[in-house]
C-alpha cells in the first residue's frame, strides 16, 4: 500500500482554485513543524485544507487565473511556492 501511495498527487480545490501537491512534495511537509510525526494521505491532505482558502483569496485579490496550481514547499524558508503551468505565480508565508 505504501508504493500505491508514491503516485498520488492530492489536491484541493477552493473558489476555482485547485492546489496541488506532488508525492515528492509530501516528505517536506512532514518535515514542517505543524505538520512531524503524521502520515500519509492525512498529512497531505490536512496541509492543503489548511492553507487553500488563504491561497485562493491571495491569489484572487492579485487578479491570477483560475486552474491547476502546483504547491512546493520550502521549509527553510517556511514557504510555499504555487506555479501554474511551470511559472511561479505566489510565494506565502505557511
């Protein structure tokens, strides 16, 4: 079950918005402070409900296109990138 879990992408989607997060991606959230010691899916899943309203209305208010946005995160930055199609659009503060 483990090896079924390395492919999945989770998203969420919010106000048009849809975030995001590659299986790679999910090792840097684990590593979050909020976010050690929990396990897949929850800690995936957990981390885009938490931040995807926030991220939506962001991204609203600066006037960018609905659609798929792709989440990295950044941990020692405490950040988290959001790209669509291969651009960064937003950076936020997690």
């Amino acid at each position: 079950m483990a090896a079924s879990r390395r492919n999945v992408r989770y998203r969420v989607e919010r106000e048009g918005f849809a975030f995001v997060l590659d299986p790679d991606q999910v090792s840097a959230v684990k590593a979050l402070p909020d976010f050690e010691g929990r396990e897949e899916p929850a800690v995936a899943e957990e981390f885009l409900r938490t931040h995807a309203e926030g991220w939506a209305d962001a991204l609203a208010a600066a006037g960018a296109a609905k659609g798929d946005y792709s989440v990295r995160v950044d941990g020692r930055q405490g950040k988290a990138h959001l790209s669509q199609a291969g651009t960064l659009v937003f950076s936020a503060d997690l």
